[in-house]
C-alpha cells in the first residue's frame, strides 16, 4: 500500500514530533491503526468532521501515546502510553487523531494547546 507521509512538527517549540506519519484516510487503515504490527509506527487519523472518537488497543502489543487535535490542528487531549488491550474515547470533539510511538509526547513536549503542523 502507497500511503501519503508527513512529517509532524510542534509549531510552539519548534521541535519535530515524528517523521514519516503515514495519513490513514481509508476506513481499513483507520480501523486497523496499529493492530498486529510488530513496533509502534506514528499514524496520522484526519476525520471528514470533529467527532467525539474511541480507541481500543485490541491485538496492538505495545504501549503508545495520543494526540487529540481540534479543527485548527491545536492540541485538545493527550493520552500517554496507553497500554495494550485498553479503550479510550476523548473527553472533547476532535478533527485528528495521532498515534505515536510511547514517550513521544514527552520528548516532543507536547502540552494542551500546542500547535501542530503536518509538512
């Protein structure tokens, strides 16, 4: 599969979150995210309209972080290193999902409100 990548980016502070996020667009990507992979790969969830969203970490092996963002790509909820075999659904409505390997949000220190931009 040919999948579009970016490269995501904290406008505030300037440091790069993650390369190479693959934009799951089609509902097979969406549905599966990281299920049955091997190692956590950062993945980009764009939805047609802000909606409230659940995750659940079934048949996904390893522990990672999400990123929640409104329409204008701020940080509106994060959620760190989900554990395997959990669910979550956001507190807000959100436009964007990204799921990315654990600690990411740490080292990219991320925080409610940061911008984020897709390159």
């Amino acid at each position: 599969m040919n999948s579009k990548k970016v490269t995501l980016v904290n406008k505030t502070n300037q440091k790069t979150i993650a390369n190479n996020v693959i934009i799951c667009t089609s509902p097979f990507q969406q549905m599966r995210g990281l299920m049955f992979r091997k190692k956590p790969i950062p993945l980009l969830f764009p939805f047609k309209k802000e909606k409230y969203c659940s995750i659940h970490m079934g048949f996904v092996f390893f522990p990672i972080d999400l990123l929640f963002l409104d329409e204008h790509k701020r940080i509106v909820e994060m959620k760190q290193k989900i554990r395997p075999f959990r669910c979550y659904t956001t507190k807000r409505k959100i436009k964007y999902m990204i799921e990315l390997p654990a600690n990411t949000i740490t080292s990219s220190a991320c925080k409610i409100g940061s911008s984020i931009s897709f390159k």
